[in-house]
C-alpha cells in the first residue's frame, strides 16, 4: 500500500569541541582556490563531503546479517559551522536544539561522531493531509518500534 513503508535512519549526532584546524571552515569553500586546488590537483575543501572525513562499520553481537547494522560517521564541523545561517534549516534544528551550540563558546569549531543505524526495520507511513498540495504531510515516522532497532 502507497505511503506504508516508510523507513528512515535515525542520525543522532554528538558534538566535541575541537581546535579550529581541526573543523571544517566554511568559508574556504568560497575561496576562488578552492575550484582550481580541486580540479588542477585534487585537493582542498572541496574534497570533503560536507565535512565528512571518514566512515567505520560495526557489525554487533545481536545481528544476524552478514553485513554491518550500524555505520560511524566522523564530521570535522558542528551543526554551527557556519554560525546558525543554513546547516541548522537544512537538517531541522529549531531553536531549542540549536540553543546548546549557540550557548557554547567557540562552538563553531568542532567535531562530530554519529552512530547511524544502517538497515532499520521499523517502519511509519506518509499520507496526504489534504488535497492541497501547500499541506504538510502526515508523516508517522515509528522510530525504535522494532525491538531490533533499540
């Protein structure tokens, strides 16, 4: 059935302070050296996926599958990068959750691990509030209802 499959990664995050050199700076990826650095030798800002510099795989104890359940990803940046202006829309962090960073000194310098959850089983929907298509959907995500996934 339309719209009762939905499964997500759940993606949480925890933040470290970091010295500067160590996070990723957003600004550099502005720079007119930033495109010739990239396409002349391969190198600079523009070679890190939004700040991802490196990913692991664990396969736990309490998984049967022959593949990796959960996926570590290594972020040289805080949702604070680029001082609140886009990073925090683009993932959804309203006010209150964006409040720590904004709390933190220096809190733009950083760094970030998050454990993902590769292949989650359980599952929500989306449905359609209305007609109209301006109407948010009715999105039921049922994160963690699968006692696999907890």
């Amino acid at each position: 059935e339309v719209g009762k499959n939905l499964q997500d990664h759940i993606f949480p995050h925890v933040p470290y302070k970091a010295p500067k050199a160590m996070s990723h700076d957003t600004l550099k990826l502005v720079q007119p050296n930033a495109l010739t650095d990239y396409l002349m030798q391969g190198t600079g800002p523009l070679t890190s996926i939004g700040g991802v510099v490196g990913t692991g795989f664990i396969h736990t104890a309490v998984n049967n599958d022959t593949r990796p359940d959960i996926q570590l990803i290594f972020a040289s940046l805080t949702w604070a990068v680029d001082y609140g202006t886009n990073l925090r829309k683009i993932c959804g962090l309203g006010d209150e959750a964006f409040g720590w960073y904004a709390e933190q000194p220096d809190s733009e310098f950083g760094v970030m691990i998050a454990p993902v959850l590769s292949r989650p089983k359980s599952k929500g929907s989306i449905k359609l509030r209305s007609s109209d298509p301006m109407d948010h959907p009715i999105i039921e995500a049922n994160y963690l209802q699968d006692k696999f996934d907890v």
